[in-house]
C-alpha cells in the first residue's frame, strides 16, 4: 500500500518540480506523512484517524509531536497502544518482518512542523511552505543546529534601532522599508515599501557562510505577517527551508483588557529569551 503510495508521489514530482524535491501547492511534511505511511492510521490530513486508538495529531504543538512522535520511534515509549505503530515500522528489537523503515529525525521535523503548523494561523502568517515555529521552538531549534542555520530580522532598521534585536539574528535585512515622505491612507501609517534587494542579500548571507539554499532559514519580523511574505519569496526564489517565525519579535496585540493593543501576548521578547539593544555593527543592514 505504502510502495504505491510512494511511487505515485516519484511520478507526480517528475512531472512538476523535480529538482526542489516536493511541489509548491504541497507542504513537505505532508508528503512526508503519506510517504512513511502515517496516513494509514492516522487519516490522510492527519484529523481523521482509521481508528478510535489512535489520536488526532493536528493543530497540536509541532514540538509536542516532534518529541512524541520521535519517543514512539525510538522505542522509548511504549503504552497499550503503541504496538499498532510498532506492527508497521521497524522499531525496538522485536521487529516484525517486512516492517517499514521508522522515519528518520528529519523526516519527522518536517511532518510535526506541518501537522502543527497552520490551525491556528490566520490567513496572513500562512506560508506556501508551512513551515512554522513559535519564537520558543525557534530558539531551541537554533540552539540545536548552529551554524548550519540562520535567524534573520526581517522588520526595518528602525524597529531594530529602536526596538532592539534577537542576540542570535545573523543579520537584519529589511523585508519592507518605510518611505517616510509617502503616507499610505489605508493603513493610516507610513507607505511601506518592498526592498528589491531582501532575496540576493539572503542568498549574499548564506555565501559568505558557507552555506546553501537547503539551509533552514528562520525569519523573524515584529508579529509574524511580514515574515511570512519574505519566507514565500524565498521559497519562490528556491529557498528549501524557510521558517516563519509566527509569533515574531513583539508578538500580537492584546484584544480585551485595560491593556488592549499592547503587545505583551507572545513573541520573543515577551518569552524570555535573549536579545539586546546593544547592535552589532556586522549584523546590520547597509545599503550598498
Ligand atoms: C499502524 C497505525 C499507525 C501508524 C502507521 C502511525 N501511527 Fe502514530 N499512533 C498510532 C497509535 C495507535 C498511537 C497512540 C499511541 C499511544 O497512545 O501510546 C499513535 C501516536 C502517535 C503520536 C503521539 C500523539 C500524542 O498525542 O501523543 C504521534 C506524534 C504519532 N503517532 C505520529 C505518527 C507519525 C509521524 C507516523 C508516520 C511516520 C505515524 N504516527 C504512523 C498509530 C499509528
């Protein structure tokens, strides 16, 4: 049923885009969940399970799934219900025979992002990727990879001036920039401006880092819209893995309450975690 499964998705690629390796309209993780056979449990979208024992995985957190799923596979966690999983892949030493090959660590990165991804999003954080994480899951994540990834600031140097910055960004570059002599009516505010030069200065980044479009690549703009415009340029432009950082770096507004319209919700300042208003030189964005 999987063999199938997975040589009509071979054929359905090398008729669209062979060489980015998973077709624009379908999220990688979703393929993915077809693909290691997930689905035959676990219904098509995830929603729907085949089964009454097995749980419904969507719209929970992506790392709430990437850790449970990654305990299921190691073998490290085992209940009454488990052994449907374990009947079907290769896990533990028991294996049965002709099992499936348990997805790698990767593998199930990609499937937790998509099946934790887009529930609870609104339409303007939404990305053609589905690549999302939270500013805490961003930082865990950067932690984990190193330099084999990359946090970019995407808001304007004015925000980042004013404002301060993740200390781990590797960059700040602008995704928009605000023409202070235009007045944009609709939005009551200064016209905002898409900078030409957001993709190349991405590309100029990741060469001088050694590293290549495969790279993951998290972006972070103030409360996750802007940041999922930039991450559909860049996978547009052939970037792999690129991350929208949902909550951003202020977070939402609050809608109730003697505070309402404050950002004190979500975000990366809100959460704790480390930034400064102390800039790095290097770091900054120049127009050349
Ligand atoms: C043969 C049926 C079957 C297949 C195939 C299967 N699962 Fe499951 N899955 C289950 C069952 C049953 C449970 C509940 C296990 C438990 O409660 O201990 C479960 C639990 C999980 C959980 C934990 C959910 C939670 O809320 O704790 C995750 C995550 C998960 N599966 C991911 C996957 C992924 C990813 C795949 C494909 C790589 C997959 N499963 C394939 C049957 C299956």
């Amino acid at each position: 049923m999987k063999r199938i499964t997975f040589a009509s998705m071979i054929m359905a690629l090398s008729f669209s885009l062979p060489e980015v390796g998973h077709s624009e309209e379908t999220p990688a993780g979703q393929e993915l969940f077809q693909k290691h056979g997930c689905t035959n449990c676990h219904g098509a979208d995830g929603v729907h399970p085949t089964s009454r024992y097995v749980p419904i995985l969507r719209g929970k957190p992506a790392g709430y799934i990437f850790e449970n799923a990654s305990a299921i596979f190691s073998g490290q966690h085992k209940s009454e219900k488990t052994h449907f999983m374990h009947d079907q892949f290769c896990i533990g030493d028991a294996k049965e025979e002709g099992c499936y090959p348990a997805p790698n660590q990767a593998d199930l990165r990609l499937i937790a992002d998509w099946l934790g991804g887009d529930k609870a999003l609104s339409e303007k954080h939404k990305t053609e990727q589905g690549l999302y994480v939270t500013s805490v899951d961003a930082y865990k994540r950067l932690q984990d990879l190193g330099d084999q990834a990359l946090l970019i600031d995407v808001r304007t140097r004015a925000e980042v001036a004013f404002l301060g910055m993740p200390t781990m960004a590797a960059a700040n570059i602008p995704y928009m920039t605000p023409d202070f002599e235009t007045w944009d009516e609709a939005k009551q505010n200064f016209k905002m401006v898409p900078n030409s030069e957001f993709t190349i200065r991405v590309q100029g980044l990741l060469s001088k880092r050694g590293l290549t479009k495969d790279t993951p690549i998290f972006l972070i703009c103030r409360s996750g819209s802007r940041s999922a415009k930039a991450a559909n340029l860049l996978g547009l432009a052939g970037f792999k893995q690129v991350y929208t950082v949902t909550d951003g770096f202020e977070g939402g507004q609050i809608k109730e309450g003697p505070r309402k319209g404050e950002r004190v919700v979500n975000g990366w300042k809100n959460a704790g975690l480390p930034w400064t208003y102390q800039l790095d030189k290097d770091v900054m964005y120049f127009d050349l």
